[in-house]
C-alpha cells in the first residue's frame, strides 16, 4: 500500500478505546478523529485555510453531488479534488449510495431521532435495481444511472485518498427480508467496486487524478444482529480492503443506535481503521470511541453553525445564538475555548449579527464549532493515551 498505512498506538484497558495513525499521501490522521463534511468540495461558509488553522485533519466530500455539479472531469484536470478546493491534507469521498436513502427515504439523523420520514420533500430516487439506481438530477431534471463501477470512476477523478464502495443505505422501517436483499446486494456491488477500483481505468494504472488512493468497504445489515455478522464476515474474509465502515439504518433512537454500532465494531479486530458512517455528535463520539471507533463525520457542526447553535460542552450539547437571553451577554460562548471567535467576540455579538442577518455570524460560528470538534477529538486521544477516557468525559461535562 504506498503512502498508505495503520497502526493502533494506544489501546485502553478498560475498554475497546484506542489511538492510531492513519497515513495518507497527502498527510496522517491521528486518531479518533473527526471528518468533516464538505459535500459540494466546500465547508460552508468556511475555507479550507480556516479549516487547517483550526486543527482540521481530513474532509469528505460527496460524490453524488460532484458528479451533478461541476462534474468530476473539470476536478480532475485540476489534479483532482485538493487542489480544486485548496486542500493539502487527507480526504475521503463517499460511493453516493448514501444518495439512494436520502434522496429516497430522508437522512440517518431523521430516523435516530424521530422524524417522521413521510414529509413532503420531493424524492429524486427512481429505481434501484441489480445494475445501479437511477435518480433524477436535482440540477437539470435529467436522469442518471449510478452504477459502482460508475462510483469507482468518479471517486478517481475526484482523487481523494480514501473511496467507498458502492452500497445501498436501507432505512429502518423497511422489512427484514428487503434489508437482507439489499445488504447481499451491496455485497454483489462492493465486489464490482473493487474489481473496478483494481482495474487500470484512470491516469496511472492503480490512481485517482491525485495520486495513490485506497478503499473502504461497508458493513450493511439495519439493526438486524445475524445480518450484521454474515455482512461482517463478508467484509474481513471475501473482500479486501484497506478500511471498514458501519453503515446502514442504525435504528430509529440513540439507544439502538448504540446497540447497533457496539454489536458490530466489537467484531471487527484491529487490521483495520473503523468509520462510522454519518454519525458525530460529541456526546456519541464519547460512548462510541469506547467501542473501538476510530473516525466519525457528520455534517452537523457547520449546519449547526447555519442556523446559530454553537456547540458547548454541556449534555445538551448546543446553545441557540438567536435567543434573546443572549442579547446583552459580554462573555464569549466559552470562556475557556481557544479558538478566535472565543477569544475575540462576545455572545451578545454572535446574536447581534444574527438578528442582523449578517454572514459574519454564521463564519465565527463555524470557527467555534469546527475548533470545538478538533479540540473534543484531541482530548479524546489523550485521556485515551493515558487510559483516562472516563475521568475526561466527566470532566468535558462542565
């Protein structure tokens, strides 16, 4: 694997905990870590200069909406997609079969905590069968069929370092029996995607636009234990890939969704690096690093930031910037916070530029949250470094 290694660091005793070191081509991952999610090759409202200022390790972006917009060919004659964004560090593109449930169904955050998945959000998701799904563009109206080889080529264009396979993302509420014909067939579409992967189908026999990449394959299997372990089995004795992925429907609460997660990586050994797909609110991050997850994303710190919450380190785990109790505050979100908006601007501020509908606001709140996430993830490793993960949890908890 060149340019390409993991090792496990520090494991604690007292639970499945550990911290590695992912290396990439364009830089190492410590881990746990976070990645954040720049879907359309941005952070909202936040460059990647910032991001890097503010300890940012690695960024996923989405291949799904690339493909639509600019379109995966224009990346790649820029040398692909870190240079298209201005980004030196590691990167991670997803297959876009996250794409077939949301744009079918909804999102993994809408199931775990409740919503209904029956709203009035018009659906773009045509058909999935054995070939590929079949969506309708949200940009022009045209259809378009993703295949995994299809995935394969795009993820090469847009040369992250990290691919994933093509899978179908099954919703909680849907049958056991349609779960497992979806799992068997992502298993049938990750082998597709990994012989195409393997295949000399773009720039130097083995690369993306950017040089030498890996993959991950994903462990499918909704909340069912028996279909968890036969997609386990899959992914550590029938394919090879560099990392594993816990994907799939969660469940439909937080305490499932725990089971589900827990059931599953405690499973997996340590050959490879663990992500947990579209999971990262710091209170999961805390129980689910004791089960051996090394890396999370989530787009919730920069959405969160959109609509002015700005993470805190409290069990609720956010404050609303709008309300007006913050009004005439003079402090800064938090007092012992490093990051540049902390230390340079008060509450009563942040809810001033809201009010005023200034994007300012919504920048400096995205310094704070992205800083807070990279901070929560370094605090991790060293409480693990010394085998005090518990003790730091209680103490994060102001």
């Amino acid at each position: 694997m060149p340019n390409f290694s993991w090792q496990i660091k520090y494991s604690s005793k007292k639970s499945l905990a550990r911290t590695g070191e992912i290396k990439t081509p364009h830089g190492i991952i410590d881990t746990p870590a976070f990645i954040f999610c720049g879907t359309k090759a941005a952070l909202k409202s936040f460059s990647t200069i910032e991001a890097k200022l503010n300890n940012t390790q690695i960024i996923l972006s989405n291949t799904y909406h690339l493909m639509l917009q600019p379109g995966s060919k224009i990346i790649a004659k820029h040398g692909g997609i870190h240079k298209f964004m201005n980004w030196d560090g590691p990167m991670l593109t997803d297959s876009g079969g996250f794409q077939i449930f949301s744009l079918g169904y909804g999102s993994v955050a809408d199931e775990i905590k409740g919503r209904s998945l029956n709203t009035k959000r018009k659906k773009t998701l045509i058909k999935i069968d054995e070939e590929g799904t079949l969506f309708k563009s949200y940009i022009d109206g045209n259809y378009i069929l993703l295949t995994p080889e299809k995935s394969i080529e795009i993820q090469r264009d847009l040369g992250a370092d990290f691919l994933l396979v093509f899978d179908e993302c099954t919703p909680f509420h849907v049958e056991k029996n349609y779960t497992a014909k979806a799992m068997h067939r992502s298993h049938r579409w990750a082998m597709r995607s990994i012989n195409r992967f393997n295949a000399k189908i773009s720039y130097k026999s083995e690369h993306g636009s950017s040089g030498n990449q890996q993959i991950y394959g994903i462990i499918q299997g909704g909340v069912y234990q028996d279909l968890r372990e036969e997609s386990i089995d899959f992914n550590l004795s029938t394919i090879k890939t560099f990392g594993l992925a816990i994907g799939g429907s969660l469940g439909s609460s937080k305490e499932e969704m725990h089971k589900v997660v827990k059931f599953t990586s405690r499973k997996l050994g340590q050959l490879h690096p663990i992500h947990l797909l579209g999971i990262g609110e710091p209170n999961d991050i805390w129980k689910l690093v004791k089960d051996g997850i090394d890396t999370f994303d989530c787009v919730s710190p920069t959405r969160l930031a959109r609509h002015g919450a700005a993470l805190v380190r409290t069990k609720l785990g956010k404050i609303n910037i709008n309300n007006s109790i913050y009004q005439s505050k003079l402090e800064p979100i938090d007092k012992e916070c490093k990051c540049s908006t902390c230390k340079n601007y008060s509450l009563a501020y942040l809810h001033h530029l809201f009010k005023s509908d200034e994007l300012l606001g919504l920048q400096l709140l995205n310094v704070h949250n992205v800083y807070f996430m990279n901070h929560l993830m370094k605090k991790i490793r060293e409480a693990i470094k010394y085998d005090k993960l518990e003790d730091e949890e209680k103490n994060w908890f102001k």
